[in-house]
C-alpha cells in the first residue's frame, strides 16, 4: 500500500534492478502487459492511411482520427470511474477484451458512421486500462519505490510506442487485416495476463467499502484545488511539449532542412527517452516532487526558446537534447504524483483526471501552437518557453505538502480531501 501525497523526498529508494527484482508478480505482469499491449497498438498510427485505402475521403479520415482522439480522452476518465467502482483487475480485462472486438468491428464495418462510432468507441476502450493500471503499480509497490515503477512503466509504454509503427509497417507489406488482427491479439494478451496473474482482490480488500467512500467521484477531485493547480501544470506543460510534433516540423521546414532532420529530432528524443530515464530517476527519486516539477519544468522552456536562436541545425540538436532531458526528469514525477495525492477510495479518479488533462492539452497544443507559428514565425519559440516557466507556478503549489515521512512499507489511510483542498 502506498503512503499519502506530499513534497519530501523519500527514503530507502533503491536502485532499478534490485526495485524490479524485488518487485511483487503482479507489478511485473502489468509492466510486461503495457509493453505488450502497446507493441501492438497500431490503429491511431495507420488510422489515415487505412480509411483511404478502403476508399473514404480524407475529411472522413481525419474527422475519424479526430475522433479517436476523443474517445481516448473520454476512456481516461470513464477507466477511472470504472477502477473505483469495480477494481482495477476487471477493468482491464474489459478494456482490453473491449478493444479487441472494436478493433475488427473498424476493420470489417463499410457503413462511414457505424465506422465512426466504432472507432470512437475503441479510443475510449483502448485507455479505460490506464488508471486501472497505474493504481495498481501504486497500490503493490511500496512509497518509497514508486517513482522508480512508474519510470519502468513510462519504458515500456516508450518502447513500445516507438516499435510499434516499425512492426506496423512490416504487417502492411502482408494486409491490413493482419495489422489489425495483431493488434486485437496484442490487447487479449495483456488481458490474458490480468485474468491469470493478476490478484483477485487486486485493489484492496475493501472493494465495497471502497465503492461507498467514492461516491461524489470526479466532484470530490473538482473540490481539490490544490490538485486542480497540478492538473492545470499539467495541462499546460503537455500544451507545450506536444509542439515537437506541430511547430517544431514546420520550423526546420522554414529553416530549409529537409524532412530527415525532423526525423532525427524525433529519434533522438526517443533515444534519450529510452536510454536515460531510469538512470535519471535513480537520481531524482531522492529530490522533492515540488524541485523535480520546478527543474523539469525550466528544462522544457529553456529547451523550446533555444529553438529560437540562429544557428541552423546545432540549434535544433541542442533544444532536443535540452527539452529531452525535461522529459526524463519529470515524466516519471508528474505520471507519479497523481497516485500519491488522491485519497485511496478516489485515486483512480485522481490519475484518470491527471492523464486526460494530459490527452486535452496534447490536443489543443498544435491547434495554437501552429497558430502562433504562422502569426509570427521564431518567435513564437520564446513564448512557448515562456509558457513552460509559468507553469512552475501552478505546479508547485498544486503539490500538497506533507509535514512527516512516512516509512516507505507502512499502510497509510487518506482521508478524503476536505472541500476546498487540504493544505
């Protein structure tokens, strides 16, 4: 059981091999499921090319697409309503035996709207598993060892999302009926492995008890202030990092780099990514969640307003390598942090509400970043950096200090927060 949220480094954190060999049977299927489910995870990727290859316009396509991404917003937060109330074991079940049977109702349907349907459907199906999951990496892993799992969780979801389009590529040289087949196969497998490894009574033994303390829900969330200033960091910064896939592309364009230059950018975030976080977080474990969102935070803006210097090339390199290492600073903290401030009857509610915070602001990012990019070119570098310091503010303060430290295995009971907030 974890302990409550607050802003103290914690004690007795450990290294990452002895963290995950030590880790219980349950945290380790759960890794592997996530790694499994998102080596498959193809739809979102090929989504534009399959219903143009079936026939449909590029509008219905992209309006698709577009509703994809609102399902999975709405999956997030359906997913953390469903682990308070049912357990987070079952919801991944549903999720992914959910996805699998959209999956082929969007490879076989003709019809544009019952397509559409569907595939706003297995958006939110595909994310119902998210809070479910990472309340169970926090619920099995000792306080103390939690930022430590939840970066090996960010490592598999990494890994997975940048081999996926690699493997995605090699099925379409066979149909697309394969690419969709394993993708349904991928999705049974992570729910094969909560069926048989997960515990029963994954999410606490007082289930029931559990289901009447979260009556209220996403109210009780919305009377938290101080959490609702971490979910607008939240929102804010995701707005902004989010421009590495809008702006960024056609900044290099302006800048007369060919096409291949933003591919290397891309790789090389996902190389440090990858290679580093672990490594960084051995490190950063140790520091206040309050100094990790701070210097995370001033990496990204730093990192963002580099873009705007002359320089050609170099400059882009450096502002990757800059805002890449914001990234592995404090994706683990912030992907973390939900879990330890939402009382125990709510805290998939509390993670749901953090992660479609997320997904929103990586939606509306390129509609304004794009904006600003073509209102007025460079400079608009300097203001999304600046954008990413001021959410040192809200990010600091929505973190709620704790006065003592808890040892890292005790079982702490939380309290629902108090209206307004609990300081």
């Amino acid at each position: 059981m974890s302990g409550t949220a607050g802003e103290e480094p914690t004690t007795g954190a450990v290294g990452i091999t002895a963290t995950f060999r030590e880790a219980p049977l349950p945290v380790k299927a759960i890794l592997a499921g996530i790694l499994v489910n998102k080596l498959g995870a193809f739809l979102q990727v090929f989504l534009l090319l399959f219903l143009t290859h079936r026939g449909f316009s590029e509008v219905q396509a992209g309006t698709a697409l577009g509703g994809y991404g609102l399902g999975a917003v709405l999956g997030v937060l359906l997913g953390g309503w469903f682990t308070d109330r049912i357990g987070p074991r079952r919801t991944i079940i549903a999720s992914m035996t959910g996805t699998a049977g959209l999956l082929l109702a969007v490879l076989y349907l003709a019809y544009y709207p019952a397509l559409l349907v569907a595939v706003v459907a297995v958006g939110a199906a595909g994310q119902l598993y998210r809070p479910a999951s990472s309340m169970l990496l926090a619920e099995l892993t000792p306080r103390a060892r939690q930022l430590m799992i939840f970066a090996m969780s960010r490592l598999a979801l990494n890994i997975g999302t940048t081999a996926a389009p690699l493997i995605g590529v090699a099925l379409l040289t066979v149909s697309y009926d394969l690419l969709f087949w394993t993708e349904a196969a991928a999705a049974l497998g992570y729910a094969a492995i909560a069926l048989f490894v997960l515990p029963r009574d994954a999410g606490g033994p007082h289930l029931e008890q559990k289901r009447n303390e979260a009556r209220g829900g996403y109210l009780a969330l919305a009377a938290d202030r101080r959490f609702l200033m971490f979910l607008l960091a939240q929102l804010v910064i995701a707005a902004v990092y989010v421009q590495y896939l809008s702006a960024l592309p056609l900044a290099m364009r302006d800048a007369g780099l060919q096409t291949f230059w933003y591919g290397a950018m891309v790789a090389l975030n996902s190389l440090i990514v990858i290679a580093f976080e672990l490594l960084v977080t051995k490190v950063v474990q140790h520091w206040r969640t309050r100094v990790v969102i701070a210097v995370g935070f001033a990496l990204m803006g730093a990192g963002l307003a580099i873009y705007a210097l002359p320089g050609g090339l170099a400059v882009f390199v450096i502002g990757t390598l800059t805002w890449s290492l914001a990234e592995v600073v404090n994706g683990p903290t912030m992907a973390t942090y939900p879990a330890q401030a939402g009382p125990e009857p709510l805290r998939g509610r509390y993670l749901a509400g953090a992660q479609a915070m997320y997904g929103i602001g990586s939606a509306i990012g390129p509609i304004g970043g794009v904006a600003l990019w073509v209102a007025v070119g460079r400079p608009a570098w300097l203001v999304f950096g600046a954008i990413a310091l001021l959410a040192i503010i809200p990010g600091w303060y929505g973190v709620r200090p704790r006065p003592t430290e808890a040892p890292a295995d005790a079982p702490v009971t939380t309290a629902l927060p108090a209206k307004g907030g609990t300081e």
